[in-house]
C-alpha cells in the first residue's frame, strides 16, 4: 500500500514537472501544411478535369493516387520526415501520411532482405488502417443490406 | 473551371481537420497508426450516418484528402454493391473502390525503396 | 575487495584505467565534448551497409584504438566485457567474434558500461585478471528501429523526449599501476515506480538513480560535497532536475558538482528535447571528457552513476511500467 502511494505521488509529481509546450504553434503547423496538401489535390483534380472525357470519379482517384505517389517519393528523399516533425498531423492525417507510412518501414526494413524485410514489414504502421478499414467497410456495408 | 472560393473552403476544412488531429496529438499522445485509423473511422461513421456526401460537395478535396476520404471511399464501395449484387457486394465492394490507393501505395512503396535507403536525422 | 554498507564494494588492489578510446557520430562531434572526443565521424554509416553493421564498426573500432593507444594487441586481452541496446546485445557478440577475447556479455541498458566496469574490476581486483576491456555503444538509426518508428515517418518527437547518441567507449582496466583507479562500486537494484511512459526515460530512471546514489551515500558515510564532480548517465534535463529534487528530498543537496552525461553531450542549439541517452552517451563521455580530466589532475574524485531503462518493445505494449536500474562506480585520480 505504502508502495502504491509512493508510485501515485511520484507520477503526479512527474506530471507536473513536464515541460509544457504550447499547443497553438503546433496546431498552426499542423492547420496549414495538411490545408496546403488537402488544396493542392483539389488543384490536381480541377487539372485532371481538363482532359478530355475524365469523369469526377476517376478525377478523385487519379487525385488521390498522384498524392499517394508524390508522398511515397519525398519520402524516399527522406523530406516528408522532415515536413512531419514540423507539421504533426498536418501531414498524418491526409493520405500522404499513409503513402508515408508505407514506404518508411519499406525504407528501414530493406537491409533485412526482400521478403521477410520489405514486403513483410511494410505495413507495420499501415496495417491496421486497411484491417480496420476493410472489417468497418464490410459492417457499414451489412448495415444497409439488412437495413 | 478553377473555383477560387471552393479553394479557399478545401484550405480552411482540410487545415482545420488536421489541426483536430494535432489536438489528439497533444491531448492524448497518440501515436501515427492511432490517428490514422481513428480518422479512417470517422470517414466510415460520417459516411454511414449519411454526412459524408454534403461535406464533400462543401469542401472537395478538405474533407476527401484526409484519411478519412479513404474510410468513406472504403464504406461506399461496399454499401453500393451491397446494394446493387448483395452479400458479395458487401465483401467485395470496399477493397474494390479503394484499390487504386491501395495498390499505389503498395506499388510506391516497392519502387522507392529499390532505390532509396532510410537516411539517419541529423 | 570487501563489502562495505549494504550493495557497495570497496576495491582493495584498485583496478587501474590505462587507456581509453572514444568514437562518435558527427551530430554528437557538434555537441558540447567534441574537443574530447577522440574521433568523430564524418557520416554515421561508418562505410557499412547498415547501421546496424555501422554499431558493429563503432565497438571495434573504439576497441583496437584502445588496445593500440596502451600498447596491446588483442591476443593479449584477459577478458573483453560488454553490451549495448540491440536484442541479443548483437554487436558487442560480433565484436567478441572479431576479437577473438574470452568474452562476458552483460546487459544493463544505458547502465551497460558501468556494469561492465564492475565486472572487470571484480575480476582484476581478485588478483586473477591482468586486464580488462570494457566496451559498450550506441547507434541512433538502429535504436530508433528496435524501439520507436522508421527513420522516414513523419512523426513529431515528444518534448520529453531524448535523443540516442550514436558512439561507443572503450576503457581498459589494468593491474598495471595509472594515475586513474576505480576504488568503490554500488550495485543497483532494479527500481520501478510505476512509470509507463517510454517517451520520458528521464522520469522513470531517476528514482533508480536516487536509490544507489543514496545508499552509496549511506554505505560510504559521505555526502556530494565530497567529491569533484558526480555524474549521471542519461537522465537529461528533466531527469536530472527530478533526482535534484528526489535527493533533496533524501537528505542530500546535490551541488553544481553534479552534472548529466545526456544533459551535457548536446548542445541546447541541437534541438534534442531532453539531451542524449543511450549506451554510448555514458560510454563516450566517460572515456572522453571525464578520464582527461581525471589524468591530468583537474577532478580527483568522481561519482558515475549510469541508469539503465530495462523495458523492451513487448513488455511496454503489454501495458508494463519501466523497471530501471542504476549502477555506480567511485573513480579517483592520482595527485599530478
């Protein structure tokens, strides 16, 4: 008991001894660069509108492929890291950060060998944003089937 | 063709939902794999309550480039071919309307580490 | 060797420390001991093909400039000691394979070349051993791989947060006579108070540190105004504010001769949050800065007490708290 009262003071204590950061620079950041990349794909789309025959559906995934692919690359030049540590979830939330979550451990996990290091450790962060997804997709689905 | 008003709302709803998600950051600690899937949920709540279409029509690319885009690109699908082929719809339909981002990303990610390495911080 | 008080040892033949070697990357070669460090790097991969291979590189490296600088070859190393951050302490085992020593392989986390230092002291103070090797290091990249996330995910670091210093250490304990010996050591135990945050080491490692700078305190019947200078290994900058406070306290005011190795490496310019951490924070600064000083007189008496974080990735996700350890070492300098 006597234990317990010490380990509770003392991680109370520790609470309030941290070092407390502003939060409104952070969420500036964060605001601005994941607004940039959100206008920079509507951008990219109204372009794509311009060729011919291009429906607003394959506008939308052609926008969100050409995200995906411009993230995976600045990834590999080892830049979006860096935009990451400045801008927070500015960068996780749009579908960069996932693009970026792929190919970072692709990335690190390689020297291991093509199989059992890249391919398999791909989708450590990324996993379970597609189980998560595919299990939701298939319930929302089931909901307006029996609904 | 190129609607500056619609630009200026996809800033503002696309920097604000980030800007939430910094709020969890902070508040919660939450890590990357967390956000994500958090966000990617909302997508599919906001899609199945009906939500999701009107705030696409507001604010584009706002509310479709966050991973959220991505949960309410995964929920359509399957209610739409729920809807249309039934139970295997609803199986097959999500994957397939998110197979383009999927597929890149994977595709991506292979290409780029053939030729990059993971740099050190400085 | 005797036992004094309840965990300290007392050296009775005083193992000596005659050569030191220490080698680090180029972000800590910017930091505050570059004047001290023997060698810095100009690029962390260390011409190998991973970082991993690179820690490999660090170990023998710092071992045969040690070896080289006393005028040793490795066939004449009694037994090499040591360990570091990797699962299964990978690099100091192939640095063993290189070497071709009797080896003892010893895990103590950030604690490692304290640890190893006790070891080897035990083993020359009983008269059996003529030599020592004490090696122990760190790498960022492969750190940051085992315990956080890709080097290339854009994620922010918390402000509690410390930076792993990528370096190794090599001190050599000899019989032989020198002007530095080790004279009193206290072994830890493991401390937990119920601190589950991985981002803050500082907070959860100080009460270790607290523990057996206390009972070495007890046990010797001294206080911190006896010696020159007392050193943590890598608490940082809260940590160390934290164990001012926690031996406040106790009962016992730490003075300005008290300092932190993760505190001091970086400067404040290299946006490190709470300093550096690691194996080799201690390791290089231990055989840099601190044995010059020791050597030429200018500290007489100095107090090492590194901590050691021993969680791994699967007992913190399992929801554990951080159990921490902190060994300690008295090294006293001859008159010049």
């Amino acid at each position: 008991m006597e234990v317990f009262e010490r380990d509770k003071k003392y991680n109370e204590y520790l609470n309030s001894k941290i070092p407390k950061t502003k939060p409104w620079p952070s969420l500036f950041h964060a605001f601005w660069i994941g607004g940039l990349i959100c206008l920079f794909g509507e951008v990219i789309k109204d372009l794509l509108m311009l060729i011919p025959n291009m429906s607003v559906e394959n506008a939308s995934v052609w926008e969100s492929i050409i995200l995906i692919a411009i993230a995976s690359i600045l990834t590999g030049f080892g830049v979006y890291d860096k935009l990451g540590a400045y801008a927070g979830a500015g960068t996780i939330v749009p579908i960069t950060g996932f693009s970026n979550s792929i190919t970072s451990p692709a990335l690190e996990f390689k020297r291991e060998g093509f199989i059992f290091g890249l391919c398999a450790k791909m989708f450590i962060i990324s996993g379970p944003v597609i189980v998560c997804g595919v299990i939701a997709s298939i319930v929302a689905g089931l909901i307006y089937l029996i609904f | 063709m190129f609607d500056f008003l619609m630009y200026l709302k996809v800033f503002l709803i696309g920097g604000t939902i980030c800007m939430l998600g910094q709020i969890l950051v902070i508040t919660t600690k939450m890590t990357s794999a967390r956000i994500l899937v958090t966000f990617l949920l909302l997508g599919v709540i906001l899609e199945c309550v009906g939500a999701f279409e009107p705030m696409k029509e507001f604010a584009g690319s706002g509310v479709t480039v966050p991973i959220m885009g991505f949960g309410y690109t995964l929920a359509k699908g399957a209610i739409i071919a729920g809807e249309q082929e039934g139970l295997l719809g609803v199986f097959v339909g999500g994957l397939k309307a998110a197979a383009g981002g999927i597929a890149v990303a994977v595709t991506m990610a292979f290409l780029v580490s053939l030729f990059f390495s993971s740099k050190t911080k400085k | 060797m005797r036992k004094i008080g309840k965990q300290t040892i007392e050296f009775e033949n005083m193992p000596n420390i005659i050569s030191s070697y220490s080698i680090v990357g180029p972000k800590e070669g910017k930091g505050n001991f570059s004047q001290y460090f023997h060698k810095i790097l100009d690029d962390d991969l260390f011409f190998q093909d991973s970082y991993e291979k690179a820690e490999r590189k660090l170990f023998l490296t710092a071992t045969q400039e040690a070896l080289k600088k006393c005028d040793m070859s490795q066939q004449d190393i009694d037994v090499l000691i040591g360990g570091d951050l990797m699962n299964q302490i990978i690099s100091s085992n192939f640095n063993a394979r290189e070497l071709q020593a009797p080896f003892l392989g010893v895990f103590g986390a950030c604690s490692t070349m304290v640890e190893s230092l006790i070891v080897g002291a035990c083993l020359i103070d009983g008269n059996g051993f003529k030599n020592a090797v004490c090696v122990t290091g760190s790498h960022f990249s492969t750190a940051e791989k085992q315990f956080r996330y890709p080097l290339e995910l854009g994620t922010q670091r918390p402000p509690t947060s410390q930076w792993t210093v990528t370096g190794a250490g090599c001190i050599i304990l000899s019989s032989k006579d020198s002007n530095v010996k080790i004279t009193k050591a206290t072994i830890g135990k493991v401390v937990d108070w119920n601190v589950c945050d991985v981002n803050n080491m500082g907070g959860a490692m100080a009460p270790a540190a607290l523990e057996t700078l206390y009972t070495f305190f007890e046990d010797t019947q001294t206080k911190p105004d006896d010696y020159d200078l007392i050193l943590t290994g890598d608490l940082g900058k809260l940590g160390s504010e934290i164990l001012r406070d926690l031996m406040e306290f106790r009962g016992y005011k730490l003075g300005a001769n008290y300092g932190d190795c993760g505190q001091m490496i970086f400067s404040n310019e290299q946006k490190v949050f709470q300093g550096g951490s690691g194996c080799g924070c201690v390791a290089s600064v231990l055989s840099s800065y601190v044995i010059d000083r020791l050597k030429c007189g200018k500290l007489k008496k100095v107090i090492v007490v590194a901590t050691g974080a021993l969680m791994s990735t699967i007992s913190s996700q399992q929801g554990d708290s951080i159990p921490c350890i902190a060994h300690l070492v008295l090294l006293e300098g001859k008159d010049v």
